[in-house]
C-alpha cells in the first residue's frame, strides 16, 4: 500500500461469531414468540418454541449449510435454549440448496410439523422461491443469508426479515471504482448460473456502465 502501513485488528473465529449471532437470533426472536405461548414459569415444561431451519445439508453447498446448523446450535448451547419457561426447538430441513426441494420441505416444517417460525435458506434462487409461501402464510421468517435485491425492493413483505445484505450490494461500488479510478472501459464477467451470482455482476454492471 503505497506509502501506508495497513493495521490488522484480530478477530474471533469465524464460527465463534456465527455462534454469538446465532444464539442472539434465536433468543430474540423466540421471546417474542413465547409472549404468544403464555408464561408458564422458568421449568422448560411449557409449549415449546418451534423453530424450522431450512438449509443445505446435501448438494453443492452442503458444507456452508452445515457450519450454519453447527453454529445455529454451538450458539443454544451458549445462550441458553429456553425463553420464558419454553424449550426452543429447532426443526432442521436439508433443502438442498434446490428450489422445488425447498419448497417441498417448507411445507411439511409448517404444516405438518408445526414450525411457528421459519430461518434460511443460503441460496439466493431457494430464498426466492420461498417469498411466496411465506408472504401468503405470514409466518414470520428471517433471511441470514439469502438476500435476493428483489425481496428488499419490489417483492418486500412484512413478515420476512433480512439481516444481512443484499447480492448486488458488495459489486455496486466495484463497477464505479473499476471504471472511474482504473480507467477500465471494456470488461468481461464471469459469475455463478443462478440469483445469486446473477445479480453480483448485475450489480457491477449497474454502477460500471
């Protein structure tokens, strides 16, 4: 770096904070699920807090779904699994980072098997094709990672929350910067098949041409 000297702060393991975060996540959003279920004391003996996680445990990406899971529940254990005198239980689903599997395994969290509130998927194109049974059920949802630009935009509803940032958002600055400060006029792209990586170049493009 011409000139400077770069200053690197430590930081804590990656899965250490994804656990933090997890248990934080889990903690918020089953106390305002356990105001619903009543109060029942502090034994964990009350109607339990059905949380349905859906993710990759097969396919492609089946080792970002299962630090995920890993992380979801090395956080329980830290933060504690019970809100209110309710257990939370966590229902974990494979979708498989594929649409059609997604949506199937959807279906039976909610309807056969009780999930009061819904967490995932990872991948954008999963995350997407989820929005219109979570929008027409209203079951509360949140997105850690699966931030497709339309579900932020022209395809928001209220009960899903995302918490992380949206595809495009880390390219838009890039295309500006490419074009502006490097003098690079003519570029070609090489991206990922699907939403996510779709909307990563879109996103360059948006802000380069």
């Amino acid at each position: 770096m011409r000139g400077r000297r770069a200053h690197l702060r430590s930081s804590p393991p990656r899965r250490a904070g994804a656990a933090r975060w997890a248990g934080w996540l889990a903690a918020v959003l089953a106390a305002g699920l356990a105001g619903a279920c009543g109060n029942a004391g502090g034994a964990a003996s009350a109607t339990p807090i059905k949380i349905g996680f859906v993710l990759p445990l097969s396919g492609t990406v089946a080792a970002n779904g299962q630090d995920e899971r890993d992380g979801w529940n090395l956080g329980l254990k830290d933060a504690g699994s019970v809100i209110d005198g309710h257990r939370i239980q966590t229902m974990f689903a494979d979708g498989a980072a594929d649409p059609t599997t997604a949506l199937t395994v959807t279906h039976q969290l909610v309807e056969n098997r009780g999930a009061q509130l819904l967490v995932g998927p990872i991948a954008a194109n999963v995350g997407l094709a989820l929005r219109g049974y979570i929008a027409s059920r209203g079951i509360p949802t949140v997105y850690m990672s699966a931030c497709s630009d339309e579900l932020a935009t022209s395809e928001k509803t209220p009960n899903l929350i995302l918490t992380g940032w949206t595809c495009d958002q880390p390219s838009l600055p890039f295309g500006t910067y490419v074009y502006q400060k490097l003098g690079y006029h003519h570029i070609t792209t090489i991206g990922l098949d699907f939403a996510f990586g779709w909307q990563v170049v879109g996103g360059f493009l948006k802000t380069f041409e």
